[in-house]
C-alpha cells in the first residue's frame, strides 16, 4: 500500500511539471507596437493561414520569436500569431516618436495644409530615413520647420511612390528638396508628428491671399493673423503677415520676401501695407499679439542676409509696419520718400522703416 501511496505521489508529481511545462506562459523576447493603420495577426507563416486578430497603430504587442522577416506576437487580449517584421515598431523607435510628437505641442505653428497624396511621415527627414506611418490623402497638417536636403541621385522615378517622385512622374532639375517637420490629424482623432516631403503637402491659405501673392510672383511658405479690425458692416477682417520666396523648393532660406495685408475700410478690400523683399528669413516667425484692443502687434524672426545671423524685429501700429532698430545700431538707409505704385490692380504703398508717418 505504500508502494503504491509513493508512486501515485511520483505521477502526479511529473504529469504537474509536464503541465506547467507546456501551458505556463511563454516569456517574450521585447515588446514592440503597431507600425501601420491596421496589422493583420495571422495564424501560420503558410500561404494557407487565417486571420487571428488585428491591431492599430501604436498598440503595443509582445515579441515571442522570430523566423527571418516573421515575428510571432502576442497582444495585450493574449492573441498569438504572425506578423511581418515590417509592420512593427520598436520601443526605441516607437519612444522616439513620441519624443517628437511632444515636442511640436510646444512649437508654434506656421502654416496649415493637407497632404495631396498618400504620404510616408518619417522620423527624421530623408527618403531613407525611417518610416513612423503612412498618412492618407487629405489628412490636415499642421507645418512646424523646414528642411532643404540634397535629392538623391537616381532623381525622381516615373512611377511616383509616397516619398519618390513629384505628382505625375518625370524628372526635376532641383537639386535639394523640401521636407516639413508636420502634425497629422488623424481620423481616429490622434494626432502624430513626423517629416514628409514637401511636395506632398498642399497649404491652406485663407483668400484671397493666394491671389495677392501671385501678384507679387511670391509662393506662400507661410502666414499669420496680425489682428483684426471691422470693415463697413462691422464685420471683422484678419490683417495678415504672408512670407514666401520666388522659385522652386530647396532654397537656402525659408522665405525671402514679406507682405502684410491690411484691410482698407474706404476701398472695402484688402491692400499692400508693407513689402520687403530682401531678407533670407528662417522660421520660426514669433508672433506678439497686441495687449490691448487696437495695441501695436510684433513680430520677429532670425535673419541671414550675408551669411550673419541676426534677429529681426517689426512693429506694426495701426497699418504702419516699421522695423525696430537695436540701440546703438546704425540707422537703416531711407529711400527719398514714400511712393505709391499700381501693380496688377493692387495698392502697393511703401513705407520707410523708420518713417514718423505713413505715406499719404
């Protein structure tokens, strides 16, 4: 009887470990999250194979093997299947992104668009660099800083990818490229931060700038909501800061000219209350609303004419936009006096930056 006692003790001994030796759960190698919109979790790395499960982006799974370009996951639900290596993202990866997304939450914003065509964002800018996500046609964005980098040299394919050619194929003569630091709106309301290349974006500039800056032959980079004053029904009317430059993408500077728009009450539309045309401006654009209503507006910006950096300050009081001299600075060269000129239907007044009264 105890013989048999001992042994009965000894089996059920060696079936517990062999059970918990297959059922107990299996330690993961690392975790790592979603890289695309949706990832299909599937049952076998066969060709023959079923769906098991989906993920979205950014949801995090567990690493528990791999085989070549295959990575056996689990999700938090304890879903476990397949996936490609492609569709996932690491945590210093993911960390990363993260990292950026918060810190255009501090950056302010220059300009607002919408992507033209299914986009690759990507974590630092470069074709080569690598990819956060992809982002659909007609997300909003919200445009941070700009980068010019060299093209590479295999140019632009005829069949346009998301990061490889310019809409509707063909070559370029460019030889660098712009690529924007963007916040997408997401439609499942996130919001995500990453560079896409800037062809790829389409600004939403609020009329009629757009035809004021053709007028000019200015291509809008960016704008900026100076103040507002009522027109003859009392409604108001936004003034605003419009920079751009001349030519194609790639430029050394961000913008190179300026405008600023008032709302003139007499002629009940929008006029050319200060232009200059000889900085090469870097973004950001740091804006100072007025503290009062009716209070003189600021804004500034860093400067690199000639190859030095200074910081560049203008004042605008009423519709009167002056430049605001450092103390001590050498005063700026005054043209003879203020003049008007016509240009395709538009009021062009010029006014001395450091002139005590505007030009009639």
């Amino acid at each position: 009887m105890r013989k048999l006692l001992i042994g009965f003790v000894v089996v059920v001994a060696i079936a517990s470990a062999l059970y918990y030796r297959l059922h107990r759960a299996k330690a993961s190698l690392e975790s790592a999250y979603a890289g695309n919109r949706e990832v299909t979790i599937w049952s076998t790395t066969a060709q023959v194979r079923s769906a098991v499960a989906t993920v979205n982006f950014g949801d995090r799974v567990d690493v528990m093997s791999r085989y070549g370009d295959q990575v056996q996951v689990r999700t938090v639900s304890g879903a476990t299947g397949w996936v490609n290596e492609s569709d996932l993202l690491s945590t210093e990866f993911w960390n990363k992104a993260k990292e950026l997304n918060a810190a255009t939450v501090t950056m302010p914003v220059e300009a607002r668009g919408h992507t033209r065509v299914l986009s690759n964002m990507h974590l630092d800018p470069g074709r080569d660099t690598p990819r956060i996500r992809q982002v659909n046609k007609n997300a909003a964005v919200d445009l941070f800083e700009r980068r010019a980098l060299e093209m590479p040299a295999s140019g632009i394919s005829k069949t346009a990818d998301q990061d490889g050619a310019a809409i509707g194929g063909g070559s370029t003569n460019a030889r660098k490229e712009d690529w924007w630091l963007v916040r997408a709106h997401l439609p499942d309301q996130t919001q995500l931060s990453g560079w896409i290349l800037g062809r790829f974006i389409d600004l939403d500039v609020p009329a009629p700038l757009p035809d004021y800056a053709s007028a000019a032959a200015m291509r809008i980079v960016a704008w900026f909501e100076l103040d507002r004053v009522p027109d003859s029904d009392g409604a108001l009317k936004p003034q605003y800061l419009v920079v751009g430059v001349r030519g194609a993408e790639g430029q050394a500077c961000d913008f190179t000219m300026m405008r600023v728009f008032t709302w003139g009450k007499q002629r009940d539309r929008y006029e050319t209350a200060f232009v200059e045309s000889d900085v090469c401006g870097r973004l950001p654009v740091k804006l100072t609303p007025a503290q009062t209503a009716g209070g003189d507006v600021s804004f500034g910006f860093n400067n690199m004419s000639n190859g030095i950096s200074e910081q560049r300050l203008y004042r605008m009081h009423q519709t009167i936009v002056r430049r605001v001299r450092e103390p001590g600075a050498a005063p700026l060269k005054r043209p003879s006096g203020p003049r008007k000129e016509k240009k395709s239907g538009l009021t062009i007044r010029h006014i001395p930056p450091d002139a005590s009264a505007p030009a009639q």
